[in-house]
C-alpha cells in the first residue's frame, strides 16, 4: 500500500511543560528538513501530540523511513492513512480498506486500539474498538481476534482527521537538535569521538569541531577522513562545523622542549585549551571528547586529571565525556550502528600517535607537568598563530545527487 503520511510520536519532549510548544515547533523544524532530502512536496505540521507528515503522490518509502526513524526526538514513525474526516461511518468503512489493503487474504491475528484527542467525540474508544474489530472479522474470514497476543495491532486514532496505522518503526529518541544549546567537540579520526559527538547531540546539543591536524607529518587523507566522519555525523546532528587547525608547529615546539614521556599529555591540554578558546569564541558551553577511562596512557584517571584542569581558567568550559566509562567493544557498537566505525577504521596517521612517547607516563604529576610547561615561553604566540590561521569546513550530510 501507498501510505499518504506518516505520523510521529515522541516522548520526553512531551513533558517541558510551558516549552512543550517550542520543543514541538523545534521537532517539527528538524522533520521538515529531513524530508527536504527526499524530494518535493511534503508538508509537516504538528498534531496534538504528533507530527504529521504529508507525502506528494510520489516518493521513496525506504528512505523517507530511515530518515524520520534517525531525527533524534522521534519515537516512533507510523506508515498511516490520513482519512480527512471523524464521520463514525467513513471511518469504519476506511478500517476495512485500510485492512484489505495491507493484509489482502493473509490470515493474521488482531487487536484494534483506539484514541480520541477530543474527549467530546460522540463515540468513546471501546465502541470504536468493538465496532471496527466486528467489521474486520465480518470482512476477513481469515482474521481473528487475540487480545493477549495478537499479531497486529490496528490502530484508529481520532484527531481533526482520523489515521489508521499497525506499522510502527522505532525512532531514534532522544530530544530535537538545537533544544538543548551548543557544545565543541574533539574530533579525531578515531572510533570513540563520533560516538561521543553522537551520543550529546542526541540529547539535542548542536555540534561544533575541532580536528588537530599537524601536516606534513599527518596527511591531505587524514584530515579529509575527518571530514568525512563529521559528514556521516550530520546525518544525524545536522550541518556541522569543522574547525581545522594546524598543530604541527606546536608538537615540535613540545617534542623539543619537554620531556619525551610528557608529550602526549603536554600534547592533550594544549589541544584542549585550544578547544576553550574556540568553544568561548562560538558561544559554546561546552567540550566534548572521546575518552574512556583506562583505554590508553593519556586516559588514566590521573592523566585525565592533568587534561581536565586546564578547562577551569581563564576560560572556563565543563567537559562532556559520554563515553567515559564504555569498553571499546561498545563503543564500536555503536559506531557501527551510527554507520562511523568503517570509516573510523581507515589506516591514517592521527598527529597523537606520531608525536608519541614509547613509553608515556600513566600516572602525571600535575605540578611536573606544569613545570615543563614552564619551559615553552613562546606557546602563547603559537596558540594564537594556531587558532588565526583555522580553516573552517561546513560539514553537511551527502544528499542524494539527483534530487
Ligand atoms: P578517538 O577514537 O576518538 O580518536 P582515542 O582512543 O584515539 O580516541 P586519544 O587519541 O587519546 O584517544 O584521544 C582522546 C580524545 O581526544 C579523542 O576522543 C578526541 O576527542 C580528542 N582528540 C584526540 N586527537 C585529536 C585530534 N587530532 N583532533 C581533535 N581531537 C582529538
Ligand atoms: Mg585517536
């Protein structure tokens, strides 16, 4: 059958009480630019409670699906037919149309549930239930009823129009990007960091990043690896800003100055107090990074407690590390289900794992630490040359060439 609309429910967004309406309208926003990519033609507006979604005669069913199922705040994506009335009589009839038309001679178990959003319709949900579920045994003789455990479950839901559904696909959750403020993300080429961008923008965080790149020891390739990572990211936060800096002349400042087995966590607070900066000139509230503790040297609780410290001043950022407690093997699980891991996976030289001490410290002393700092007196110049020299990449989602 060709479903006219589809109708989205949500959850949590439905209890911010007075910002219900923002949220929803948010919701509604990122729906309608996702089906933008599917062609012409659709129209989305907000039902109470739900979203609904007209389709043009025309359109690709697979992928109208797989896009609303992945905007985050969606719950639940239902194929439905709009029946443009609450006539009692049409609605019965189009119960029975609805039927013949997705299951034929099929002969299938069932349940109708039934909802009205005005309590003042004539005809409460146990009668439209009973009499729509009388109908389909009349009509299908291969149908029976099974209130336990019935194979499906029709839905009749009274609006300003009526739908009729029993398909539900599982949305992604989570809340609507751009409810919840704006947060810089380090972005590596690595497994953990898109999932870590992921998993914050899911609570509807929109997603600014930063990659280090430090050419000519890292390539052309590893820096466009990360690109493409914040493009598969997109499909799912939306556009995402890419900040490109180049960090070479400040590794080699660090490789010559400091002690070899600090200069991956030297290395690490410089990325991060370059991170701030960005993060406070883009009105960020936040970092984001892909650490997990214990995976490697620089992510023992005590390394992260020499990172972390140069976030408390003078600018001050809170640090997101969704990832914090995962093991690899889920983080990798998401990723491959977030569609980042193959190309996470790619064989390029990220400039930490050039720049690395064969033996690195575990357990830094932050006092130490501080004072080989002491011992790079023009870091300050370079952090600015760093950060005025950027190059900034708009990271949209591929979109389907011919549309
Ligand atoms: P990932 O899989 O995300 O690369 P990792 O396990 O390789 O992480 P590290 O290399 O120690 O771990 O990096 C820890 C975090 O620091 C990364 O998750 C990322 O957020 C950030 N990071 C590391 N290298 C870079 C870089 N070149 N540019 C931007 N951020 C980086
Ligand atoms: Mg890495």
């Amino acid at each position: 059958m060709q479903y006219g609309a589809f109708l989205l429910t949500y959850a949590e967004i439905g209890l911010k009480g007075k910002n219900r309406g923002k949220f929803e309208e948010s919701l509604r926003m990122q729906v309608e630019h996702r089906v933008r990519r599917c062609g012409e033609g659709f129209k989305v507006s907000r039902e109470d409670g739900r979203i609904l979604v007209l389709c043009p005669e025309e359109y690709d069913y697979d992928k109208v699906v797989t896009e609303l199922a992945r905007v985050f705040g969606v719950n639940g994506v239902m194929p439905v037919k709009l029946v443009p009335s609450t006539e009692y009589e049409l609605i019965k009839s189009e119960v029975v149309n609805y039927v013949k038309e997705v299951y034929g001679d099929k002969p299938f178990t069932f349940k109708v549930f039934a909802k009205r959003a005005d309590k003042s319709y004539p005809h409460p949900s146990p009668e439209i239930c009973a009499d729509s579920g009388e109908l389909i045994l009349k009509n299908f003789p291969n149908s029976s009823v099974d209130v336990h455990n019935p194979q499906e479950k029709i839905w009749v839901e009274v609006r300003k129009n009526t739908y009729i559904y029993s398909v539900v696909i599982p949305g992604i959750g989570g809340m609507p990007i751009g409810t919840a403020g704006k947060a810089m993300l380090l972005l590596s080429g690595g497994i953990d960091s898109p999932v870590a961008g992921y998993m914050i923008a899911r609570r509807g965080v929109v997603i600014e990043a930063v990659y280090f790149h430090a050419p000519p020891y890292t390539s052309e390739r590893a820096k466009q690896k990360v690109i493409d990572l914040a493009k598969e990211m997109a499909a799912f936060t939306g556009t995402i800003r890419l900040h490109i800096i180049n960090f070479t002349d400040i590794e080699l400042y660090i490789d010559e100055n400091t002690p070899h087995d600090e200069i991956t966590i030297i290395m690490r607070r410089l990325m991060m107090k370059i991170a701030c900066r960005l993060a406070e000139r883009e009105k960020c509230n936040g970092l984001i990074t892909g650490e997990s503790i214990g995976q490697v040297a620089s992510q023992t609780i005590q390394s992260l407690y020499c990172t972390n410290e140069v976030c408390n001043g003078p600018v001050y950022m809170p640090v997101y590390r969704p990832v914090i407690a995962f093991d690899k093997q889920e983080i990798v699980d998401i990723a491959q289900r977030i569609g980042t891991y193959e190309t996470s996976i790619e064989p390029y030289e990220d400039c930490c794992t050039i720049f690395v001490a064969k033996h690195p410290v575990t357990k830094p002393n932050l006092n130490i630490i501080k004072a080989s700092e002491a011992c790079l007196p023009d870091i300050e110049d370079k952090i600015n040359e760093a950060i005025a020299t950027e190059d900034i990449i708009v990271c949209k989602a591929d979109v389907d060439e011919n549309l």
